[in-house]
C-alpha cells in the first residue's frame, strides 16, 4: 500500500518501508531545511531521489545517523 500523504509508506508482508522526505529529515537532525539539504547531498548519505524530490528510506536514515554518533 503506498500512502500519498507527506508520510510515504509501502507496506509488504510483515515489512513496512517508511521513507522521510526534507522536512523530516530536519525536524530529525533538528537543523533547518537549507542545512539537511545540504546534508542528503552529502555522498555517504544514502539519499533516494525521485525526480526532484529527495527521500531516504527510515530504516537508513537510522542506520546512517548511529554511524556518525560520536
């Protein structure tokens, strides 16, 4: 099932796929939109992109952010 709200979801079997767009991913970081931008054009970023639109899937955002914990 894909939800066409902000929130994108692809549901199959037991696995739900959640994909965070630009506002998310700042609203996560806690930096503005210009400073995640930035950040998902960063190469180690694992960044999906869909024409214009910039997603990144939750389950990699959370794998690539425990990476840069310090």
């Amino acid at each position: 099932m894909i939800d066409t709200n902000t929130n994108e979801t692809i549901t199959t079997e037991n696995n739900e796929l959640k994909f965070l767009n630009t506002e998310e991913v700042a609203a996560a970081l806690g930096c503005s939109l210009p400073t995640a931008r930035k950040i998902m054009r960063r190469p180690d970023f694992p960044l999906i992109r869909v024409g214009k639109n910039m997603r990144v899937s939750k389950s990699a955002f959370m794998k690539w952010a425990d990476s840069r914990r310090i």
